[in-house]
C-alpha cells in the first residue's frame, strides 16, 4: 500500500532512473552528445529538457544549501582582511617619509655622477677612435701584403691573407668607404687566384699526360732489369745446386732480393696539382675539383685506350701499353699523396674499364696475327706491364690470362715454324753418316744433346750412326722449349712445368715424328734414304730425355725431378713404334724395288716344254738386288732391323710366287714351269742361308732364319712336285708339311695345273709307269678339296 505513493513521489521530484544516468554523466564531464542524439533520433528532445532542467534546479538548491552552511566563515574572512588594510597604510606612509628623506641626501650625488659618466664617455670615444686606426692600418697593411703575393705568384698566402681579412677585419672596418671598398675586391680576388691556379694546373695536367708514356717505359725497364738480375741470379744458383748434388763443388750463391722504392725510380713533380688541390680546398670547392680532376682524368684514359689504325700493333704496343702504365702510375701517386683528391674506388672503376678495354685489344690482335715471335714479343712486354703494375696494387690476373688463353695460338704457330723447318733439314740432308773432324764438332752435334753411346770421347775423325737430321732437328726442339718456356713464364701460373712439357710431347709427336714418319714413307724416298732415316729415329728418341732435362732446367725444375722413368715423354713410345713404322717404309721401298724384277707372269713360260737347266734371269736380278739391299742395310741398320727387312722382302717374294700361281692371267701351267721356280726358289733359300750366317743373325736368331720367310713358296712348290699330292687333305699330313698354305688358294691352282688337256702330271709321267697313280691322285685330291669348299 505504500511503495505506489512512494514510486509517485519519485516521479513527481524527477528522480528517475534516468535522471540519474543523466547526473551521473554530468558529474564525471563525460561527453553528453551521444545522448542528445538518441534522444533526437527516438524523437523524445522535451523529456531530455526536462530532464536537464530538473538537474539544474537540483544543482543550484544544493549550491544554495552549501553557501548556507558556511556563512559564519565568510564574516570571519571579511573581517581578517580589513585588518590588514589598515595595516598596509600605515606601512606606505612610512616608506613614504624614508623616500624623501634619500631624495635630499642623493640630489648632490647624482650631480657628481652625471659628471663622471660624462668624462668615461669621453674616454671611450678616445679610446675608440684610436681602435679604429689601428684596425684601418692592419687592414691596409694586409691589402698591400696580399698585393705582394699576388705579384709574387704566392696564390696561397695571399688566399690566407684575404681569408684573414674577410674572416677577422672586414666586418670590423669603422670606415664604411674602406669596408666596401674591401669587400668588393674580396671575391675578385679569390676568383682571380682560382683562375690562375686552374690555368696552372690545366698547363701541368697536359705535360704530366703527355710525359706519362715515358714513366711507363722507365718503369717497365726498370722491371725488367730486376727480372734479369733475378735470373741471372737464379741461374748461378742452379749451377751451383747442380754442382752440389754431382759433388763437383761446394759453391753456393744466396739470392739477395734488393727492395727498391719505386718513387724514388720514377720522378715526376706534383706539386701544381697539390697547389691546385690545396688552393680549391681552401675555397670551400673542393668537390667541385675532384670532379673537375677525374671527368678530365676519364677523357684523356679514353683517348689513351683508342689504338692507333695509322700503325700495326706489332709496331705500337709497346707506346700503347706503357701510356697506360704510366697514368696509372700517376694516379696511384695521387691516390696516395693528395690528401682525398681521388678516391680508391674511382681509381679501381678506371682500372676495371683499362682491364676491360685492355683484354678485348689483345684477344681481338691476338687472334690476327700470324708469326710466333711477334706475339712472343708482345706477351713479353704484357708481363712487364703486370709485373710493374702489380707493384702499384692493381689487380692484372685478367690481362694476364690473356697471355694464358693465347698459348694454344702460340704454340699452334711456333708448330708450324718448327714444322717447315724440320721439312727444310729432312729435305736437305744427304742421309750419310755424319763425319765429325774435331771435338767441338762432337761437342756441338753429339754431346750437347745426350746423344753419345759411350762417355769415352772417340778417336777423329768420327762417324757417327746417324745422319745431319739429327743434331740439326735437336737444335730446332731445344729453340722451340725456350721460345715455349719464354712465353708460359711470368704469367698467371707460376708452376708452368706440366704445361711446357704437354708441349714438347707434342712437338715431338705432333711435328717431329709425324713429318720424320711422313718422309720416310713418301713415294720419293730410296731404301737407303729410309735405313738412315730408321737408324736416325732411336737418337731422336735418346734426346727426349734431354729436352725434358732442359725444360726442367729453364722452369727451375730440379733436373733430378724428371729423371725418374714415370716422367719420360710420350714421344719416346711414339719414336719406338715410329721407329718399326721406318722399318716397314724400308721393307715396303724395297719391295717396290723387287716388284720391278718379280713380273713372274711374264718372266715365266708357264707352259714350257723343256726345263731349262740355268736359272731364270728375273731371279738373278732378285738375288743382286737383295744383296745390295742386304750389304746397305748391314752398314746402316742394327742386326734387329736387318733381319726385320730381311724377311720382309723374302716373305714379299714368297707372296708374289704364290700370286703368281692365283693371277688371271695364268690360265694354265705344266710341271716343267714349276721345276723352273723350284730351281729359282732354291737359289733364293741358298742366298738367304748364306746371308743369315754371314752377317751374324745366326748367333743373335737361333731359332729362326730367313729360309722360313720363303716357306709359303717352298711348301706349294713341293706340293706341286709331290707323288702324292692327295695326302694334302691329310689334316695330319698337312700341318706337318702344308701349315703355310691356304686350302682355298690350292684349290685355285691345282685347276691350273695341267699337263695335257685331259690329265694332270701328263708330262711327268711321260716314260715314267707312275702316270695314271699320280693323276688319279691328283684327281682325287681336287674332288676332296671342292668337298672341303
């Protein structure tokens, strides 16, 4: 029954819910907006005034019951601060009275005051007249010293004279006439001293450039001497170590490096570019020069990099490459010596540009040139510049690669001079026995290329086993290894070594041996001319093992090092089988020769009707030709060599028989044919008996002779005159007695063989009873081997 009145009295005062939301809001400051909207938006703005009217209302009854409640402090305040009012007036009237009381005492001071104050100011106008005279003096002072280094040429003491006056003196000129005046002139100066320093620099940067091929040259030469003062040194050393080892002394050289300060070598003056340098600092336009400096330094490398069309390379690479030597030289020295002028990076990107420009030069005159000793001579100089270069700290390892990648050109050249050359001394050497009068001779033909057979020296006059090609071809091998080794040294690999070795493996493989190879089997060359050329061959060989001693000695490979068999040359096999390919070039010229005596199908009546008791002419010519091929080869071939073309020219007659027996132009041939090359064939293994044993192939091959080269002859030809010839089909009868023959070709003579148009041994067996039995045989021996075909 109470909580309605209750709730309407809440209502009635405005103390709703949202009343009190709203106070809330109001007593924190929060920001009210949101709520106004929402009212505005729900469309209920009266009930939100009146809710903030209530709020007002409310505020001010509780400001209002708040001033009730301290109104007794109020009075009391009031009444406190009327005190103190009568207190400040009391206090003002006495410091009244105290001020006029120091009025009459300081009125007379004050004029005694006004008196010195006048008398100070006096003194200082005095005292800054005299200032400001002395500052116009050593303002003047200055300008008349300025004026006299200007005159003098001394831009730097006169800049720090005008900068002295600018800095410390102008703005402190009393004399405004003075100051502008000064001032004025201040700038015209400066620009003055920067156009004649500029003029200056411009004058020396010409000359420095157009001296800069000459420092590069001085430089280069200077390399090179310490290249060949270190060789030369080295090669004492070497001697020295060798004699050591062989215990022919005790000797020993020490290799003293001299440390050499390039400066000193290479004089050029600076100075103007210090100045300049020193002078645009100065101005506070330094920059300005360093860029001025390296766009002029970048357009003169530029012109520097062209090469010249007007001159062949050949003929300018040494002006070409020491230019560039020298500015870079230049530059280094700026780099080092001009306080930032230039910067390391700058350098290194005019560096990588000279690189670049350098290597495309030489790959692209590289490529067209044509003669070994041209592109030796450029090379040369290429590894001065590198080495020079180097010594400044620029990087050359890929101009030097260059040189590297061209040394297959190179070789591929000097191949080909040293290939013309040795046709030139195969075509001219007279293939005798080299007679030798005195021992320089010996020296210089035998000796000097390891080609002795003894260490006795022989008694004079000497004649030596092979012919003039030999020593003539070792001079020619012994100049290509040090043309080789000049150009693989000082380059990008200091073990050069293994390359100069693959060289001269192919050198000898590739030109010696090949041309060696293709004149001994050319059509032009005699038997005799291909004995010495074969006998020659085993010296070329002996003297591999010098050239790799004395390509070892000019690398400054320990001679010791390559004496060991694993590091022989290939060549040396190559000669040892070019050597049998002479042999056989021997064998093939001498059975050319016996080809023009062995014309059997002509030089044999194959249908006799008697058998002549004399041998055939043919064969007479055969055995002469033999015998002179035989004495010849004894004088000039080995034992070993002899019996290789002993039975290879026996073994070619026995073939060229039994060819004769297979040629179509045979149609047909009788017994009496066959005694006739038996009788023939007898005289021949009567001649190699007696060869075999004279000449001492008897002792060396005991188990061979040079009758069984003719075996294949011999064993058809006693097949032919064989009783029984049916006893070929025999396999056990035929390995013991026919291995040589071929059954195939037997069976193509055997249809040959006739004596009467319808047998076989007709005519051997007139007057003999054994007719019909050989026939029959014979007969049976041509139906077995069609059987065994």
């Amino acid at each position: 029954m109470d909580s309605k009145p209750k709730k309407r009295g809440a209502m009635e005062n405005g103390d709703t819910g949202e009343d009190s939301v709203l106070a809330t809001l109001i007593g924190n400051g929060d920001d009210l907006g949101p709520l106004v909207r929402h009212a505005f938006e729900m469309g209920r703005p009266e009930a939100l005034v009146h809710q903030l009217k209530h709020i007002l209302k409310k505020k001010e009854a509780e400001i209002e019951e708040l001033c009730k409640t301290h109104y007794e402090e109020f009075i009391l305040a009031v009444d406190e601060l009327r005190g103190v009012l009568v207190d400040a007036e009391e206090l003002k009237s006495d410091l009244s009275s105290d001020n006029f009381k120091l009025q009459e005492v300081g009125s007379a001071l004050l004029v005694k005051l006004e008196e010195l104050l006048e008398s100070f100011s006096i003194k200082k106008n005095v005292a800054e007249a005299i200032n400001m005279s002395k500052i116009c003096i050593e303002v003047l002072e200055l300008c008349v010293k300025c004026n006299t280094h200007l005159s003098e040429g001394q831009f730097f003491l006169a800049l720090k004279t005008v900068d002295l006056i600018d800095t410390n003196y102008l703005q402190n000129i009393p004399v405004n006439t003075i100051k502008i005046m000064i001032g004025k002139n201040i700038p015209i100066i400066k620009a003055h001293i920067e156009k004649k320093v500029t003029a200056d620099f411009n004058e020396w940067l010409l000359h420095i450039r157009s001296s800069a091929k000459d420092i590069g040259q001085t430089a280069i030469g200077h390399a090179a001497s310490v290249r060949q003062r270190d060789e030369e040194m080295l090669e004492r050393q070497r001697k020295a170590e060798e004699l050591n080892v062989s215990g022919l002394g005790d000797v020993v050289y020490s290799l003293d490096v001299e440390e050499v300060d390039e400066d000193s070598v290479l004089k050029f003056d600076l100075t103007p570019l210090y100045r300049a340098s020193h002078i645009h600092s100065f101005l506070g336009i330094q920059e300005q020069f360093r860029r001025y400096y390296y766009k002029n330094g970048l357009l003169q490398l530029n012109s520097e990099l062209q090469i010249s069309s007007s001159q062949p390379f050949v003929e300018s690479y040494q002006a070409y490459l020491a230019q560039i030597a020298g500015y870079f030289i230049v530059e280094d020295r700026v780099l080092r010596t001009s306080g930032g002028l230039l910067s390391a990076d700058q350098v290194e990107t005019m560096w990588e540009t000279t690189v670049a420009k350098v290597v495309s030069v030489l790959e692209e005159q590289f490529s067209h040139m044509d003669s070994a000793t041209h592109l030796l001579l450029v090379k040369d100089y290429i590894a001065l510049l590198g080495v020079t270069l180097r010594q400044y700290g620029y990087e050359v390892s890929s101009i030097l690669e260059v040189l590297d990648n061209s040394r297959d050109k190179y070789h591929e050249l000097l191949f080909e001079e040293c290939r013309q050359q040795i046709s030139n001394v195969l075509s001219n050497d007279s293939y005798n026995m080299m007679v030798m009068n005195k021992d320089s001779d010996y020296e210089n033909n035998v000796l000097a290329f390891h080609l002795q057979t003894s260490d006795v020296m022989p008694a004079f006059p000497y004649i030596a086993p092979f012919s003039s090609m030999v020593p003539d071809c070792c001079r020619i091998v012994r100049s290509f290894i040090k043309s080789s080794v000049d150009y693989l040294s000082f380059g990008v690999n200091s073990n050069f070594y293994d390359a100069a070795r693959k060289y001269l493996d192919k050198l000898l493989i590739d030109v010696l041996n090949e041309v060696v190879v293709t004149t001994v089997q050319s059509d032009g060359i005699a038997e005799t001319q291909a004995m010495q050329i074969a006998e020659n061959i085993p010296f070329l060989e002996r003297s591999c093992d010098f050239f790799l001693q004395h390509a070892a000695h000019l690398c400054g490979i320990p001679v010791r090092s390559v004496e060991r068999p694993q590091a022989s040359l290939t060549a040396k096999v190559v000669f040892k089988t070019s050597r049998h390919a002479a042999y056989l070039a021997v064998v093939n010229s001498v059975n050319s020769k016996l080809d023009n005596f062995l014309a059997l199908t002509e030089n044999i009546n194959w249908t006799a009707e008697e058998i002549s008791e004399n041998n055939s002419e043919y064969m007479n010519e055969v055995v002469f030709c033999l015998d002179t091929v035989f004495s010849t080869a004894l004088r000039i071939l080995p034992l070993d060599a002899l019996y290789t073309v002993g039975c290879g020219a026996l073994e070619h007659i026995s073939n060229s028989i039994v060819a004769a027996f297979l040629s179509d132009s045979v149609k047909r041939f009788n017994a009496n044919a066959v005694m006739v090359i038996n009788q023939d064939l007898q005289k021949l293994e009567s001649f190699a008996d007696e060869r075999f044993h004279s000449t001492g192939l008897s002792e060396v091959y005991k188990e061979g002779s040079f009758r069984s080269s003719l075996i294949e002859a011999r064993q058809l030809i006693n097949l032919l005159s064989s009783s029984q010839p049916e006893n070929f089909a025999d396999l056990v009868i035929r390995e013991k007695s026919y291995n040589a023959l071929d059954c195939k070709k037997v069976a193509s003579i055997v249809e040959k063989f006739k004596d009467s148009a319808d047998g076989i041994f007709g005519s051997l067996s007139t007057r003999n009873t054994k007719t019909s039995s050989r026939k029959k045989s014979m007969d049976m021996l041509k139906k077995r081997l069609k059987d065994f075909n």
